[in-house]
C-alpha cells in the first residue's frame, strides 16, 4: 500500500498492511532548515536526521487549517491595538482591546530557542470583563473557503500521505481568553454566562465548518479544545455541556461530506469518554496513559475501538527521557494494545514533539526505534 492508501484505509476501518506511523508535528516537509528566521528551531543541524526520517518513513499527516477570502472583519479587532518587540532573544507581542468603558490587555512571548507561544497576560480576568466582551458585535461568517493551499499541499504530497483540516472548538477559543485558573472559576460559577461565549463562536465556526467541509470532502480533520473541559479542570456533566452540542455540530458537518473528524483530548479520558463518542467523531488523539492520563490504550480499544480510529499513545517525554531499549518496550506495547482484537483503526503517534532548538540525541535515537519495531514487526 502506499502511505496515503494506507492512511485512508485505516480511517475507513478497512485492512491495512501495517498500522500507520506518524511523528505527529513532525512531517519533513513543514520544517524550513533553511529559513534564516532566528525563531526557527528546526535551522539547527541537530533536527535534520529527524526531518529527513519523517519525510521519508512515516506516514505524512500535515495539519492544514483553511483561510476565508472575502470574511468580514472580526468586530473585536477594530476595537483593538498590538504592538509586537524584540527583547535579546525573546519576541513580546501586547494587544488591546476596547470594550464599553474597559480597556482589556493580553500579553504573550516567544523565545528564539523554544517553539512555542506563551501566553503571560490574558485578555479576560474575570466576569466583568467577560460580560464586557460579550457587549462587543460578534463576528458572522462570510465568505468562501480558500481551498487552493489545500490542493497545492496534496499535490506536494503525491501518495506519501494526507492532509488534515485542524481547527477549535468553541470551547478552546472561549478558555483561552481566560488563565487556567480564572476559565475554571467562571465555567464553574457562571454556567450561563460561559455558554454566551460558547455560542458566539459556535455561531462562526459551524458555518465555518460547513462550507469548508463541502468545498474539501473526504478528508481527515483534527476538532482541538474539548481537554479544556476534562477532568480535573472540570467534572465530567460540564464536559458534556460545553463540548458535546457545540462540538457534535462540527462533526456532523464533516460527516456530511464524507469527511472524517478527529478529536483531540490531552489528559485522563476514563469519565469523558461516552461524552466524546456522543459528539458522533471517528477518531480519538493521543489517548495518554498513566500518569499522564489515565486509561490504558487496551482500555479504550477494546470499549470503544469499533467506533474509533486511536491515534496515540506514546508520551513525548518518554522520546526525550528514556533509554532508546525502554522506549521500544513503550511502542511494542502501543502497538500490540492499539492493534488487538477487533476495532476500526490505530495509528502510532507520539503525544506530541520535543520544541528545543536542539534536538538530543536520547530524541532522535528513540524515534528511530519507533521506526525500527514497526519495519521489524510487519516488514518495510
């Protein structure tokens, strides 16, 4: 099978010659080792063996989300001012936003030598800024989905795997505006209000989600936030209220055009899981086990694995941490517990990816093993 047919296979529930492998972020054709951008980790040589093996090994997923043209401008961002700066080696970026007689500020960082965004300041810190959020216009979907990137990317990508559509949820747009601490406070107390803001979204996105999935049918979409609502950050019967009704809309949507839709949960799945199956998805991302989370990966295939494509489960902490003879116990077992019995799918895929400027060699090693147990275990 080539590695797209293999990939398609898999989220159809038909027989496959192996089960795929992805290194998840990791796809050899998004990372730039020579973008001169002084914010790009992967221009250190240490990534290259790495960018090379995926690209030639794995089973390509390139997470993909879809412009608008001609989408009315977000109401929120002619009320607001940013301001971006270079401090040594970190990037500051503040924004500020009118809201009635408030003056709302969020603030976030990016260093030179880690790949991510952190966020310092967030825009709402409680709920009054929250009701004077909910004041401003919100935004209405128009337009039409630029598709063309999207085709331009398969073409690139030939038979060597597939694109996946990747967006949030209502929830993950709404939690952030908020710390960790003051989202749960306000989900937790403020019920009524917090589905205001999940259905401003809700309002943009299931549109949105609609023309998208119409103009790009059939492929594979990645749905990110529900975890925000998972225990311990809040009980399972609020888990339901905030993802299912807002989420299970987009699902259907992406069903309608033959499309197949993902979810992706960090975090301990044991009380959520009936929950995420009601939103009506395919597949289920990167169902981490203890201590991480906490269900097994034998657990979730044998309750749930006739419904769900499981992609998962190996932690990137063991990539970076373990012994390269330790971690190949680690995929052996995902592979043995994701493949047993009877179910639709299953895709071996880390939890996520190391985002340093160098890459250990204690990483690479273990990805390569990755590699090594699946061509030992079912032949190149």
């Amino acid at each position: 099978m080539t590695r797209r047919e293999r990939l398609m296979a898999t989220l159809r529930g038909e027989p496959v010659d192996r089960p795929p492998v992805s290194f998840y972020e990791i796809n050899g054709l998004d990372e730039r080792p020579d973008d001169p951008d002084p914010f790009n980790i992967f221009s250190h040589p240490s990534w290259q063996p790495l960018i090379t093996l995926a690209r030639e090994k794995t089973d390509l997923i390139l997470m993909r989300g879809v412009g608008i043209a001609g989408m009315m401008p977000n109401p929120v961002e002619g009320l607001s001012t940013s301001k971006s700066w270079i401090e040594g080696r970190t990037r500051y970026t503040v924004q500020t936003v009118r809201a009635g007689s408030r003056t709302l500020t969020c603030r976030s960082r990016r260093d030179m030598d880690v790949n991510t965004v952190w966020s310092e300041e967030h825009l709402l810190k409680d709920v009054a800024d929250l009701e004077a959020f909910l004041d401003i216009p919100a935004q209405t979907f128009s337009g039409t989905p630029n598709v063309q990137p999207i085709l331009d990317t398969e073409a690139r990508l030939g038979d060597r795997g597939i694109v996946m559509i990747d967006g949030p949820d209502p929830l993950c747009i709404a939690a952030s505006l908020f710390s960790m601490a003051d989202y749960t406070v306000v989900a937790l107390t403020e019920p009524q209000l917090f589905h205001r803001i999940l259905e401003r979204y809700a309002a943009m996105l299931w549109p949105k989600t609609e023309a998208v999935a119409r103009a790009l049918p059939g492929r594979l979409w990645r749905i990110y936030g529900p975890e925000y609502a998972s225990p311990p950050y809040l009980p399972p019967n609020l888990f339901h209220d905030y993802v299912v009704p807002y989420v299970k809309p987009m699902v259907e949507a992406i069903q309608r055009h033959s499309g197949f839709a993902r979810i992706h949960s960090h975090g301990r799945l044991r009380e959520i899981l009936d929950h995420i199956v009601a939103t009506g998805c395919v597949g289920l991302d990167p169902v981490e086990p203890p201590p991480q989370g906490d269900v097994e990966l034998r657990y979730v295939r044998e309750r749930y694995g006739r419904r769900l494509v499981l992609f998962g489960n190996l932690e990137a902490s063991d990539i970076e941490n373990l012994t390269a003879d330790a971690f190949e116990q680690k995929v052996t077992r995902a592979l043995r517990e994701g493949t047993a019995g009877h179910g639709r799918g299953f895709v071996l895929m880390p939890s996520a990816c190391p985002y340093g400027r160098v890459l250990t060699a204690c990483a690479l090693r273990n990805y390569e093993r990755m590699i090594e147990v699946v061509e030992r275990t079912y032949g190149r």
